[in-house]
C-alpha cells in the first residue's frame, strides 16, 4: 500500500510523458498488496462467514469504482480551470495517495489489534 501511495505522488508530480513509465514500477508492485489484504482479511474471519465478507469487500470495491470518478474528476477540474487560484493537475493523484496512505495507516492498526488469524479449515468427506 505505500507503494501505492509513492507512486500516487509520483504520478502526481510528473512533468514528462516518460516518466509514467518509470513511475509505474513502484505503483505496479504495490498490486500486492489486494491479494495479501483479502487473504489475511480471509483467515481473520470463520468458514462460515467468508462470503459475507467476500460480498463487504466487493460492496466496497463497487461503490469506490462508482465514486471515485466522480471524486477526482471534480478535484481535476477545480484545480486546473481557467479562474483556479492553484493550478495543479495532480491534485486528484495527491488524494489518492492521501487516501492510501490513511489506508494503510488504519491497516497496521487493525493488525496490530487482530494478532491471530482465525484458521480455517475446511475438511471433507471424500
């Protein structure tokens, strides 16, 4: 997630087309860190409670994918129109990162509190 969050400001702050490339190296590898939260977030629940937290999860992701355009579209305009006292146009980057950082932030907390992982253990009749 703070790769993520590095490469936000990156992209933020970016002047030349060729640096995306660059700056997609660091953004690239912070991938990761879905498949290792929904896995940790997976063993932290029961059996019988995964698709309920499977379905949270997609709500979520839902709900970001319906807004968050919307959400940094208005922060790109209002930060690059004509009468804007501050014009930057990776301020929407700058929030992203904010937002991930917070993320990440709130997700150390929450492992710190959550030490042990509920196992879980599907057996089978076979």
């Amino acid at each position: 997630m703070l790769l993520y969050g590095i490469g936000l400001v990156m992209f933020g702050f970016a002047s030349k087309g060729w640096m995306m490339y660059v700056i997609l190296i660091p953004y690239c590898l912070g991938g990761i860190a879905g498949p290792a939260l929904q896995g940790y977030m997976s063993n932290s629940v029961p059996a019988n409670e995964q698709g309920e937290l499977q379905g949270g999860l997609t709500s979520l992701a839902s709900l970001s994918a319906i807004f968050g355009p919307w959400t940094m579209l208005a922060i790109f305009h209002f930060f690059t129109r004509k009468d804007a006292s501050l014009v930057f146009p990776g301020a929407h980057f700058i929030l992203g990162a904010v937002l991930m950082l917070l993320s990440a932030l709130l997700a150390v907390l929450s492992f710190r509190r959550n030490k042990a992982p509920v196992e879980n253990t599907v057996t089978s009749d076979i």
